[in-house]
C-alpha cells in the first residue's frame, strides 16, 4: 500500500517514522522549515525520560497535486488546518481512502461533501507530543507502551478496505488499532473531555502542570466540567458514550476524580502531550471547544462550571491565583461506596 501522511507534526512524524520502521511505502509531506529539516536530519523521535533518539529517514515531499496517486493519504493536523487544506484534496480524483486522525467534534459532514462519503474514513492519533527544533518528542511508544488507536468508516460499516487499512497502521511498533462504528461519537465525547473544561482549566494554570496540581479550585472546576460536558452529550444531545466506559466517568465521586487529576498533574505524567499541545495549537482547542459547546447549547445543556472557564481561552486573562482553594469539595456519592467497602472488609475480617 502506497501511503502519504499529510501533515509534519508530532503525531504525523512519528506514524511516519513507525510505517517506515515496518516496512511499509510511506511518504511525509512537509512545508518550509519542517520539509528541509526532514530532508536534512530525517524524522527524529525522541520518548519522554529517553536521552536515546529513533531517526527514520523518509520520503518527504513538499506538496499532493491532482496527478498523485495513492492509497491512502492519512491526515494528521490541527482540526483547523485540516479544513483548510479540503480544496487540495478534492482536486485528487484518483486517491480512494482519506483517513482522517485528528480531532473534530462537528463531524465529517463537510469533508465527506467534498470528497464523497466512500472516500472518507475518521480516526484518533495518539500519544500527541511537541517539536523542539527538528526534534519531535513524544510519550513513550513501543513494546511497553502500547497505543490504542481508533478507526472507523463515516456510517460505522466495516468493510474490507477498513480491515485493510487496520492492518497496516497495526505494523506500527508501539500501536494496536481499533476498528469502531461510532467514530463520530467517539471523536465528540473526546473533545468533550478536554476542551470545555479541562483546557482552559490548563490555560489558567499557565499551561503548566506543576501550578495546576497546586491549584484545588482549577481541579475541582476541572472536573466538575467534564461532568457537565459528558452529561450534555449523553442526556440532552443524545449521543451515549464513547467508548462506553465513559459512562463511568458521570458516577466517579468528586473527591476521587479530584485525586486523580491532581496525580496526573503531580507527576506530570505526558507532559509533552497535555503541555506541548495546548501551548502549540490554542487556536485548535478553541476551536473545537466552540464546535462542541454549540451542539451542547443547541440542545439546552446548562453549563455555569464550563461557562466561568471560558475566559482563560483568551490569552490576555489574568491567570487564576496559583494554589487557591476556596471550592468546597462536593462529598455526595462517596459515603456509600465507602460503606460498602467496610462492610466487605468486615464481611473478610469475620
């Protein structure tokens, strides 16, 4: 399979560098700066808490035209950038399989109008990371660290050419792939876990995890955001969770939510991916935030946590006082799981 990344990011550089590493015929497209780094140094991928460094040295080329053929073009960008580039694409009649890995909350409505609903496909790349010069640094990938990575059709059918796409990003080191029929419903709840709430959440702790795991009031606005975003979805837009152990997340008690989000922030964990991406690309989680909040609203979802949140969008709000903890912590729903855990102890005991 003939195969072009579209886009030089973190996330289009290191599936690039993976597909190589496997043997597959891939190629990158790069712009500027970025197209003569690769040219130069190659793909170069450095994991967190890894002085080591993969080089992959692939074909880059500076631009897709009408004439190109391929089998699959993966287009891993910004959401923003993606909608940009909808023109280049159409103007390819030959290539058959788009594949969409990215973020988008809206849906694939208007890339499947442009380039017709049997061409387009929708995933999710992970683990995100950030560029430091040619240098792409990311969360650990590999035999250790296995990634899920989503896919799926636009009408959620699986069809041959699904499984077949599946199989080669499978050749990815460091990767498991995923076939789902609810891709859009995945991609929405995604966004809905990040965006309205977390995200800013991030930006008012000056996009730095150390801050936020210091701040109480940002970890309890956090999350009590998350529950308004996740809620939304399911009971006023109708849309049930996905993946459906999501559904767990509206039943977690604040406390417990509270505790882990601190965690993650205390040991900064991803670092490259929850700091390097919201500091890079502000303009795509504004965006998405946006696209998402007027389905929520269409739909009659009250939302005062995520409203008060979204101000630290705006670069030039104050950041909210570093360790403040003024919210009360909301105990209902902790009690009786807590009950039940001594009476199971006690039930061992005696």
């Amino acid at each position: 399979m003939k195969i072009l990344v579209f886009g030089a990011g973190p996330l289009g550089s290191l599936m690039t560098a993976r597909l190589h590493e496997a043997g597959q015929d891939v190629s990158i497209l790069a712009r500027n700066k970025r197209l003569e780094d690769i040219k130069k140094h190659g793909i170069v991928i450095q994991e967190e808490g890894s002085g080591k460094k993969e080089v992959a040295k692939v074909n880059p080329v500076k631009s897709l035209i009408p004439e190109d053929d391929y089998d699959l073009v993966i287009v891993v960008m910004r959401k923003n950038q993606a909608d940009d580039i909808i023109p280049t694409l159409a103007k390819n009649k030959k290539i058959k399989n788009f594949l969409f890995m990215l973020n988008n909350a809206e849906g694939p409505e208007k890339w499947i109008k442009a380039l017709g609903k049997e061409r387009v496909l929708l995933g999710f790349p992970y683990p995100g990371g950030e560029r430091k010069g040619h240098i792409v640094k990311v969360a650990p990938v590999n035999e250790k660290k296995i990634w899920t990575i989503p896919m799926g059709e636009v009408d959620g059918k699986i069809r041959e050419r699904t499984r077949e796409i599946a199989s080669v990003l499978n050749t990815m080191r460091g990767y498991r792939v995923q076939v789902r029929r609810d891709m859009e419903a995945w991609l929405k709840y995604h966004v809905a876990l990040l965006m309205p709430a977390f995200a800013p959440a991030l930006y008012a702790a000056g996009i730095s995890m150390k801050r936020f795991a210091r701040t109480p009031d940002l970890q309890i606005l956090a999350v009590r955001g998350i529950k308004e975003a996740m809620r939304g979805l399911r009971k006023n837009v109708g849309i049930p969770p996905s993946p459906s152990f999501l559904r767990i997340v509206e039943l977690i008690p604040e406390p417990v939510f509270v505790k882990l989000v601190e965690i993650v922030m205390r040991k900064e964990l991803a670092k490259s991916s929850i700091e390097g991406h919201p500091r890079a690309a502000r303009d795509e989680l504004k965006i998405l935030n946006n696209e998402l909040m007027s389905i929520l609203k269409e739909a009659g979802t009250k939302t005062p946590v995520i409203d008060s949140l979204q101000k630290y969008y705006d670069p030039e709000t104050p950041l909210y006082p570093d360790g403040k903890k003024t919210i009360p912590m909301k105990w209902g729903g902790v009690l009786i799981p807590l009950g039940l855990i001594i009476a199971v102890i006690i039930g061992i005991i005696f």
